[in-house]
C-alpha cells in the first residue's frame, strides 16, 4: 500500500492529504476530529521522505490552530518549535496559512530557547535584536511599550538567567515572537490571537520596526481587538472580535464577517461597529460567551433594526441568543420577544436561532400562531435554518408546530421558499418525530439533528 501510495503524483497527494486540513477543505470540524486529522498527517510525514514533503506542506496550512483544554497545555511549549521551523524552513513558511497564538503560551514559555531562535529569526529577517532595540527605545513616550523593561530584557538582556518564571517578561516575548511571524510567513491568511496583551503591546511602532506596512491576511479573530492590526491589513474579509472591543475607524473590506462576543451589551457599542462599515455587510454572528445581565444581551428586535441597513446584502445570520441555568437556582435568561420579520432581507440564505427568539421565550403563544411563525418570519430566499434549544419555556415542540405548518404551507403553495433545503435542530423529540420529518421531505427540506455546542461551554448548559 505504501509504495502504491508513494508512487502517486505530487498532486494527487496534496488533494488526497487536504482531506484531512481544515484550511483546504475550507470548513471547520470538532476538536477531537481536528486532532485526528492532524495525527494522520503527522504520521504520513514519517512514511517516507517522498510522502513527508507534501504531507509536511498540508500539515503546516494550519500551525498553532487552537485544540481546547485539557489539550491547551500541549501546544504552549510548542511556540519556540514552530518559530525555529519556520525560520530554517522557508517552503514551509510559505505554506502557513493560519496562525494561532494565544497569550497563555506565555505561562509555558522556554526562555532559554525562545530567546535564542527568535534571534535567529531576526538574522533571517536580514536584522538583530540590538537594532530592532535601538528602534523602540527610541520611540515617544505615547508610543512607547508599555512595560518597555521586560521588552528590553528580552531584546538584549539575559532573561535565561531569571530564577522564576517572569510571566510579564513571558507575555512580552509572546507578543515580539508574534510580530516575527508576521513578517516570516509571507502568505498568512487567518490570524486568530487570543489575550488582551496584544493589544497592548502591539502599536504602529512594533510593526515598523520590521518594515512591516501590510499584512495579506483576510480574517482576524480576536477577543481584544489589536487596533495597530488593522491599519497593516487593509484586504481583511473576516473580522471577530468581542462586542467591547468596537472598530472605530474604517475598515473598508470587500466582504464582511463580523462576529460580537461579549457579555457587556451596550447598544451604542454595536451601533459604533456596525457604522465602521461602509461596505455591504454579509454575515453578522452573535454569541455571548456567559450570561449576566438581561441587558446585557443583545434583543432580537434590536439586532434587526440595526442590520436593517445591510437587508439587501445580508446573507448570513447568527442570533446565538441560548441562556445558562446556573447551579443557584439563578436562571440567567431572558424573555425576548419573538424576532421581526426577515421578509425584508431579500438576500438572507442562512439562519441560525434560538427557539426563544423564534417563540419569545415562556410566553403563552396560541397554537395557530405556532403553525404560520416560521412562514410570517423567513424571507423567500433562505436555503437553511437552524434551531437551537433554550432554558426557557419555549419547548422544542413549539418547533415542530411551526414545522409541520411551514410544510403544509408549502405543500399547499410550492412556490414559496423554492430554495430552503436544510433544517438542523439539536433536539431529538424534533428530529426523530417521523411525521414531522416526513412532512418536511415531502416538500424537498431535510430535517437534520446536530449539537451546537456554546462557547465556554458549561455542565449545567441546555
């Protein structure tokens, strides 16, 4: 098998090894197939040395992507590694495609070889540490580094030489080792940082120091938003960053995807990002990582008057608006009202919805207003839905209502909704109802179960 395998030309290979890269398959996938898939590139990569050339390549489209904890500890010590790789292997660097990098790194970090491969980094880079030193310091005191000692110690002192670990002089030494990849991976498409530090120290001046004016990246997901990022990356497509964190400046991308995540909603907040758009916004994603406040969520209604400047050019709609009961007795949910009408957004195909913004929450809604919700509220271009459960008292049967009415509806009209095909649901009462499922095929829409996992997800989550 292993030589028929060897024999097979350089391309076949890379088609046959992209089956198993999140970045050539263009999706995403669950932690646990991700490692999987990962497991099985590496393991080709030793097959031989034929084989281990383009499984190598496919193996570093995606370098650092992040694997949840308990797995989160294994690739701190991997940030020193990956930068002496990319620095000796420039056919690998150019095969980067996306980075991850997260400032916990910093806990785990070997100073005594970060130190020394990030020197040898900036040789490649055709500079050294005493010169890109000589650069900061001499910046302003505005633009200066905020913790500009440990940034020294690291340019040219000796941090080996600490006894304990100086987690300030570490996170610094993250972010310089971020600024070096920048500039070593010359086709980095997707950057994911994850930390406030980032913000922090990253500035104009960091990135001059390197020469660097502009960034080829298309998507940038952050939960501090490093502002100094954006002036250096001007064909950004794919923004996420959390709702305190508003853009205030243009970005002028061609294609926008926006995601807010936060648990501090402030209305005038959303308003500020929304308004540094000037192009046409294509998908808006909101998902509260914990639950707080019922003011500090987002309001369906809201949500949708707020994107109602972009109803001609919204295709994708993300309203994750599920809500935690905690082990108190405190149950942290909301009861919105049910979400306005989509008939205006002619261009929407996709939606993803929390029963409660379909139903409002435990409200005592009629029977027949069940059956005609999902045909009033959809627009007639929308190719498929997902649903999601609630703490509230909105119970998945409320779905299968609308369903089954939806379905009647379009039996009786087959010209409304020519295009909707899928309809996902992660509960099983729904999927499993074989009437409702068959109702629906009758009218060429699937009914699909999947589980939509939340950020941060908890033991107590629906």
């Amino acid at each position: 098998m292993t030589s028929k395998l060897e024999s097979l030309p350089l391309e076949v290979l890379h088609q046959i090894f992209g089956h198993f890269c999140v970045h050539c398959q263009e999706t995403t996938t669950s932690d646990l197939s991700y490692l999987e898939d990962r497991h099985t590139l590496y393991d080709l990569s030793l097959v031989s040395n034929r084989i281990r050339y383009t499984a190598q390549l496919v193996l570093h489209h995606e370098s650092l992507v992040p694997i949840r904890i308990p797995l989160l500890h294994r690739q701190r010590r991997r940030l020193g590694p990956f930068l002496r790789t990319v620095t000796s292997r420039p056919d690998l660097a150019m095969a980067v495609k996306t980075l991850y990098i997260d400032e916990r790194f910093a806990g785990n970090l070997d100073m005594e070889t970060a130190r020394p491969t990030y020197e040898q980094a900036l040789q490649a880079l055709g500079t050294n540490s005493n010169s890109v030193w000589s650069k900061r310091r001499m910046s302003s005191k505005k633009r200066r580094h905020p913790d500009i000692r440990e940034l020294e110690t690291f340019l040219v002192g000796h941090p080996a030489s600490e006894e304990r670990v100086n987690i300030t002089l570490n996170t610094v030494a993250v972010s310089e080792i971020l600024v070096v990849l920048l500039a070593l991976l010359p086709n980095l498409q997707c950057l994911i940082v994850d930390g406030s530090s980032f913000k922090r120290y990253l500035s104009k001046t960091t990135f001059d120091g390197f020469g660097l004016n502009t960034l080829s990246l298309r998507s940038l997901h952050a939960r501090f938003l490093p502002l100094a990022l954006l002036d250096i990356a001007p064909y950004l497509e794919n923004v996420s960053v959390r709702a305190q964190d508003p853009i205030r400046r243009d970005l002028n991308p061609r294609t926008v995807h926006y995601s807010v995540y936060g648990n501090s909603f402030e209305q005038d907040e959303i308003e500020e990002v929304l308004d540094s758009y000037k192009q046409p916004l294509s998908t808006f994603i909101y998902e509260p990582e914990t639950d707080e406040r019922p003011s500090h969520i987002l309001q369906p209604s809201l949500a949708i008057s707020l994107l109602d400047r972009f109803h001609t050019s919204l295709r994708s709609l993300h309203l994750d608006l599920r809500f935690r009961t905690f082990p108190d007795g405190v149950t942290a949910h909301v009861k919105p009202m049910p979400i306005p009408s989509l008939k205006k957004f002619g261009a929407l195909e996709e939606i993803f919805i929390s029963l409660n913004t379909i139903f409002g929450g435990d409200q005592i809604v009629p029977k027949p207003i069940y059956e005609h919700t999902l045909v009033e509220y959809l627009p007639e271009s929308i190719i498929s839905v997902t649903a999601v459960k609630t703490n509230t008292l909105a119970f998945p049967h409320h779905l299968q209502k609308g369903l089954i009415g939806f379905a009647d509806a379009k039996k009786r009209d087959k010209t409304i909704f020519p295009h909707l095909k899928l309809v996902r649901c992660d509960s099983r009462h729904v999927c499993n109802d074989t009437i409702t499922r068959g109702l629906l095929k009758q009218v060429g829409v699937a009914l699909v179960y999947q589980e939509f996992p939340r950020p941060g997800r908890q033991i107590f989550d629906p």
